[in-house]
C-alpha cells in the first residue's frame, strides 16, 4: 500500500541515497557503517524514508 503525501528529506551531505525500480523512486536514509576487517568490506545499514 503506498500513501498518497511528501515525506521530508533530510540535508544531511552523503547520506542520502536515490533509487530506481521500474516507474518509482525510493529514498535510503543511511544512518550506520559497519567494517567488517576479516572481509575487508563496508556493510551499510540503510533505511527507506520515501
């Protein structure tokens, strides 16, 4: 079910990410970073504000 209103989207300088899927746009707020140093990778904890 999507709702039909403006979601306010913060000014916050790398943390917002923009993706597209089919017709619709999703908007990822991300609030974490995790380094994982055995696999030397970034796992990113990312939620959908809009």
């Amino acid at each position: 079910m999507y709702l039909d209103f403006l979601v306010k989207i913060p000014e916050a300088a790398g943390k917002i990410t923009y993706r597209k899927r089919d017709d619709s746009c999703y908007v990822y707020y991300e609030y974490d970073r995790i380094y994982d140093p055995t696999r030397k990778f970034t796992n990113v904890k990312r939620a959908m504000i809009g």
